[in-house]
C-alpha cells in the first residue's frame, strides 16, 4: 500500500514504478488512449499527470483527494486514480475523438 508522499516520490524518480497500481480497467483504457494521443508511454503520462496534479490542482481538488483517501483501504491507488482521472477530465473531449478541446489543468 502505496502513501501520498511514496507516490510522489515514486511519480518523480520511475514512471515505471507507477505500473505497480491495479487501476480499473475503464480507467486503464482512457490512460492508453491519452498516452497514445500524445505520443508518450502510459507509464510517462501517469508520471505527468501526478506532476500536473501536484503543481496545479487548487484547494477543491486537494480537498476532493483527500475526502476520497479517507475511506479507502488503499490510499496509494486511490490517490493516483483520483490524479489521473483528473488529469483526463481537464484533457477534455480530445481523447474520445471528438474536437480537441485540450487545456491546462485548473
């Protein structure tokens, strides 16, 4: 069981070492096809959207992370699937197919 400050750690030393997280499937297929939207490894975009999410969230979003850790009995994976799926919502549209609406994460 990974804590916040491991997956920062994690985010920041080996992309690969974020493999380790089973995420849900649905989720596992929106990071391929964002990965592959912008030409980088899944392990790559799950390394920057931990970034993204360390640098750029604002106090809602912390907030939301840290009401979602609370309850769970894993709170390494619920962490990083709270970042990615943030990180996916703030793609917009762009990776479903429909027109690029990309910005940058609030």
């Amino acid at each position: 069981m990974l804590t916040l400050g491991e997956l920062l750690k994690l985010s920041r030393r080996s992309a690969a070492a974020l493999d380790l997280a089973a995420l849900p499937e649905p989720l596992r297929r929106d990071l391929a096809a964002a990965a592959e939207h912008d030409a980088v490894a899944p392990a790559d975009f799950v390394r920057i959207a931990v970034a993204d999410f360390a640098d750029y969230a604002g106090p809602e979003e912390w907030t939301h992370l840290m009401s979602r850790l609370r309850d769970q009995p894993d709170a390494g994976r619920a962490c990083l699937q709270t970042m990615l799926e943030w990180r996916l919502a703030a793609r917009g549209p762009a990776v479903t197919g429909e027109p690029e609406a990309e910005r940058e994460p609030t």
